[in-house]
C-alpha cells in the first residue's frame, strides 16, 4: 500500500488528507500546531468574483476553490458533520460612490457568465443595505451578491480533521525533516523517529523553508503576519447577516448569536511574532467602526493572529520540488487560503496518486520561487 506523508494541517494539509484517507493509501499527516497558523485564526469570505486582481491564473484558482465547497461540504455532512463553519449568507460590496458600484455589477454580471454560483446580484441603495446589515453606516449603497459564503477556518478545519482520524489517518505532533537514503529523500525524521513514505507533500505555510532549505531549496515564501478581532454583540440575529467587503482590504464577518469577525491586518513579519499588538487593534478598528459604527460598542473577545505564507507575486503555486520528484509543494494561497485551500488539497491529493486533475497548472509552477541553490 503506497504511504503518503503530509507535513502541515493546516487547510491544504487537512484537505489533502481528507481526500486521500478515502483512497487505497496509507496517510500520515504531521503538524506542531504552531500558534500562527492561519487557518486556526482566519476567518473567510467565499466571494472571489467581486475582486478587481487582473492575474487570470489567480482568479481561475479562486474561482474553483469557490465553486467546489457546496460539494465539499455536502460530503462532509455525509460523514456527519454538520458543523464546518460554512455558510451561504451573500455578500454586501459596499461603497459611498454610486458609479463604482454600477461598475462591480457589470463585472459580476459579467463574471455570471462563467460562474453561475455568483447567485443573484443587485443594486442595493442606502436604505436597502441598511436593512441586511443594520450595523452599517447609513452612507453606503451595495452590491449584493447571493451565491457568497463565509467560513470559519478553524470549525472547517475540525470537521475534516476528525473524519480523516475517523478513516485512520495518523496525526503526529512535531517538526520534520527529511530522511535521506543514497541521496534521495525517502520520508521524514520526526520526534527522532524514521518514517519512510512514498510521497510527500509538504503544505506548511510560512515555515516550508525550515524543510526544503536543508535539500538545497530556499523558497520565495514570506510570512504575513494578520490581527483578526473577534466582537461580541447584542444583534441575535447576526447569524443570517450577509458578510461585508469594504473598498479597502478590511472585511466584516457576522456569526451566529451577535459575534462579529473583523479584520485583517497585513504586516510583513521575519520573526512569525504572534502576538496581537496595540497597533494592529487600532487599524482594524480604524478602518471597521467608521464603516459600521453598530460595533462601536462591541465587546472585544479575542484577538486572533495567523501568520499567511506568500510569495513575491501573491500567486499560489503547486507541484514537484525541483531535484526531489517525490515532495510535492503548495504554497503561497495568502489571504485566499480559506477560498483555496479545500480545492488545492484535493488538486494535491490527485497529483501524489497520479490522477488527472483535468487542470493545466503551468501558471502555477513552483519553480518560479525557487530563490537559490546551495
């Protein structure tokens, strides 16, 4: 039986177990379950279709991922989970100018033409957005898009977890590296324990460096470090109230029972420092209570901070690592990790078992990171 080891669990990690572990393959998935790992602390908009990025490569990626969480989701319901922190809730694109959002339609309605699952979309004006989001100031219009979803990482990641464990994957707790016989990588050292395997995917994040480093593989991956607020409010009925997209890269996310999610920050970080800090709080709320000032009074339950791995041109990338045609490599989903990640897994899960994935991934190279040889 061939023996796949996936290093990282967080949601690329996770997914490709999750659609390994129901295959004729052996899995071992193993994680030190860093405090920074983005998955744990993000929370996503599903919403790739109302994003102005012109990288076709990028939005083809985001689209998929998109597209493939109803069906992800209903298979997780099938293994009894129904608690993955998904919703199809809509989104409200807001803005004060009237003739941005003349324009966000027509890239939507344009957009409907390929992607079907962008739902309904319509011009809202000020009174009618205010209806679907009370909270929000009384200055903005929108565009509302009803085929959008929110997704909190951590409940997601969860769900998968316990069904991979549930099909008898093994999860190890700790750092690894590779194990070499005759020159070529043959598994993973863990816990100084040997673990040989037949492929490897390696999907950890901001720290892949620390693994493909000692095989002569520096990686053009950097870590991002993102402030994310957890609010609790009064507004019971939160939990049916469409998530909200800014103009800026800020983002508000409702949840179930008057908690509100809002964030992110961007900091480029070398030291993976995660700890919230006074200034992040204050961009955040900056840039979040003129826009909905219904939170001003919000209690601030947590602070959650994600370290997001990416790359010099924020485009995620896939496949062999150059010289080790056994390590297969993702990377670089950045801020769209939540919308991705799912479909990477699976894209992943095909490429170790030499499936066809039906996806032509030449944009995707990751040779286009490879910093230097050593």
């Amino acid at each position: 039986m061939k023996k796949i080891i996936i290093i990282g669990a967080g949601i690329v990690g996770i997914s490709a177990a999750y659609h390994l572990s129901n295959q004729d393959v052996e899995v071992i998935v193993i994680d030190r379950q860093e405090p920074g790992q983005a998955t744990r602390a993000a929370a996503g908009i599903i919403c790739p279709w109302a994003s102005q990025r012109r990288n076709k490569a990028w939005y083809a990626l985001a689209t998929a991922g998109a597209a493939y969480y109803p069906e992800l989701i209903r298979s997780l319901e099938e293994e009894g989970e129904t608690e993955t922190g998904y919703k199809k809730v809509g989104a409200l694109a807001i803005h004060t100018e009237r003739e941005r959002l003349h324009k966000k339609m027509d890239l939507l309605e344009e957009r409907k033409k390929t992607s079907p699952e962008i739902g309904e979309v319509e011009l809202l004006d000020m009174t009618q957005t205010a209806k679907y989001f009370p909270a929000l100031s009384d200055e903005y219009s929108s565009v509302r898009i009803t085929g959008a979803a929110k997704v909190d990482g951590h409940a997601l990641r969860e769900a998968l977890e316990r069904v991979v464990v549930k099909r008898g994957v093994q999860l190890i707790k700790g750092s690894a590296v590779p194990y070499m016989t005759g020159g070529s990588v043959s598994g993973v050292i863990v816990r100084n324990q040997i673990i040989e395997g037949d492929q490897v995917i390696l999907a950890a994040g901001a720290w892949a460096n620390e693994f493909t480093e000692p095989l002569g593989k520096t990686l053009l991956v950097y870590g991002q470090k993102a402030q994310i607020l957890h609010l609790q409010t009064s507004y019971n009925t939160s939990g049916d109230w469409p998530v909200i997209m800014p103009p800026a890269t800020q983002y508000i996310v409702p949840f179930e029972d008057g908690k509100f999610v809002a964030g992110a920050t961007h900091e480029n970080t070398d030291n993976f420092d995660t700890r919230p800090t006074a200034g992040g709080i204050l961009e955040v709320l900056t840039n979040v209570l003129p826009v909905a000032p219904g939170l001003k009074d919000a209690e601030v339950a947590e602070v959650r901070v994600g370290i997001r791995p990416h790359t010099p041109n924020f485009m995620p990338v896939i496949g062999r690592l150059p010289d080790h045609p056994m390590i297969w490599v993702a990377n670089g989903l950045g801020s769209s990790g939540l919308t991705v990640g799912p479909f990477v897994g699976k894209l992943l899960s095909q490429l170790v078992l030499d499936q066809p994935t039906g996806w032509n991934l030449e944009s995707y190279q990751i040779e286009q990171i490879i910093a230097e040889e050593h």
